[in-house]
C-alpha cells in the first residue's frame, strides 16, 4: 500500500534530505507534497489529502506551531497524522500539551530516526 | 554574558555538523584568513537568554553540507543553489541543540527566530569580528567557519 506524505518546512535542504531518506529506504510512498511554510501547507492540506504530515516548527509566514494546531482544530483535518521534525527546545513541551501530534523528531536526525518513524506511524515495512 | 556558554555552543556546532553532514571540526594551529566567499548567518533566540548566534562560514561548505546530505558530487549545481539554505539550517539546528545547554535551570521557554544570511564582506569585517568576544574559528573541512554567540539587547 502507498502513503502520501507532506514535508513542511523552510529548508529546501531538509525537504530533500527526507525525501531522499524515503527514496533510498524504499519505503512505500507515493506522493510526497512539499510546503515552505504553514500558510502553503493549509493550503495544500485543502486539495489532497495526506497520510502523514512531516512538520518543522520554527518557519516564516505560519510557524508550526499555528499551522498545527489548524490542523487538529480542522474536523477535516484533525485525524491526519502530525510527527514535528524540529530543532525547538519546546517541541516536546507543544507536543505533549497536543494529543493529536503523533511524534516528535528532534534535529539533526538520522536517516534511521525518519525510516523508523514511518514504521512506527504507517505500520510500513522498511529494508 | 553569553559569553561564557562558548564551548557549549561550539559542541552544538559539532553535534549538528556531524549529524547533519558528516563534516567534522577541528581547531586552527593559528589563525586563519577569512573565507574566499563567505556568508554571515544569524539567529536570534530568547527566552531563559536573550541573544544570537551567528556562523561566518564559507559559501562552498554550505554546498559541502547539501552535496554530503544529498549524495551529490561536492561541485554539482544542485549543491551550490542550496548553500545558504543549508548554512541557514545549520544555525537553526545548531541553536535548537545549544539552548537547552544553557537553560540553567530556568524553566522559561525558548523561542527561536527564523535565521537569516546575507554576504559577509570579509575585507571590512573579519578581523573585527574574530576578535570579538564569544567567537571560535574551527576548520570545518578545510574552510574557516567563525561562531559567535552572544547577548543581545
């Protein structure tokens, strides 16, 4: 079975680190949707609907911290899953006060932190 | 005075280029000329502390980071395009493992802001800011890369 996922955040860099990761792992995804900012990502979120969201947190335009609680606030929305991929001090904190986030991953990761994190969400089957 | 939270900074710097890119640190025996091309990165935090972090780095190590984060050759345009971004991500992530280091037992919340870079002209700036406090220039992969960290009022 194939996955959508959306990958936010405003590092061109990262959004193609973890593409790769799902690339060169093989995982099981087939669109991958990519958004700079929450704004974009709304925005996205209201054409195609996603598996998985992939969130920074510190953006320009709407943090994650905004774009997320949209998310889970949206009777639409609200049951996508949302994992944060940050560098915030706080992101564990925001996650706990938020039970629709599923996981947080801490930057810098590893390619294994992103491949076990699909494992862990999507119930996937990595190599 | 931030200081004194120097060598905590630096391993953050190390940490995350380590991570990120698999790009290792090491000190100069003396001290290095200024980057050929280098960019200015600052992000600004608050919070238990208020301040900034900054990177003078090369340009060709942020295509460095991007050509090791994305398996290319270290001259492919790929890379190059995205240096700033990638020194840009670098800042975001080495200030993202530095803060808790200096929470110091404060439970106030950090906030981050989104970092920026710009040209760096080296031939008015450099010297003045290597000797600034709160700086340490390492080799990273044979290029000059300046940390700075300090108050910010």
């Amino acid at each position: 079975m194939s996955h959508s996922v959306l990958i936010v955040d405003d590092s061109a860099t990262t959004r193609a680190l973890i593409k790769r990761t799902i690339r060169v792992a093989q995982l099981p995804v087939g669109d991958v949707y990519e958004a700079a900012n929450g704004k974009d990502a709304l925005e996205l979120l209201g054409c195609v609907k996603v598996d998985l969201v992939l969130a920074d947190l510190n953006m320009p335009e709407m943090d994650g911290f905004e774009m997320t609680r949209r998310i889970l606030a949206d009777p639409a929305l609200r049951l996508t899953p949302v994992v944060l991929v940050s560098a915030e001090p706080n992101a564990a904190q925001f996650a706990e006060h938020h039970s629709g986030i599923r996981g947080l991953i801490r930057k810098p990761f590893t390619p294994e932190g992103i491949r076990n994190l699909f494992n862990d969400i999507l119930g996937v089957v990595h190599a | 005075m931030l200081e004194q939270n120097l060598n905590s900074a630096v391993e953050a710097l190390a940490e995350s280029l380590e991570t990120m890119a698999f790009v290792s640190l090491l000190p100069f025996d003396e001290a290095p000329k200024a980057p050929a091309t280098p960019i200015h990165v600052s992000i600004a935090f608050s919070g238990a502390a208020t301040g900034q972090l900054e990177l003078i780095a090369d340009e060709t190590l942020g295509s460095k980071i991007v050509a090791n984060i994305m398996g290319l050759e270290t001259g492919d345009p790929e890379a190059a395009k995205r240096s700033w971004d990638a020194l840009r991500e670098l800042a975001n992530v080495t200030c993202g493992v530095l803060l808790p280091k200096i929470q110091n037992g404060s439970t106030e919340v950090f906030q981050m802001a989104v970092p920026t870079a710009c040209a760096f002209d080296a031939t008015a700036g450099w010297d003045a800011f290597v000797a600034s406090p709160g700086v340490m220039v390492l080799d990273a992969d044979g290029t000059p890369l300046a940390l700075r960290i300090a108050d910010r009022n």
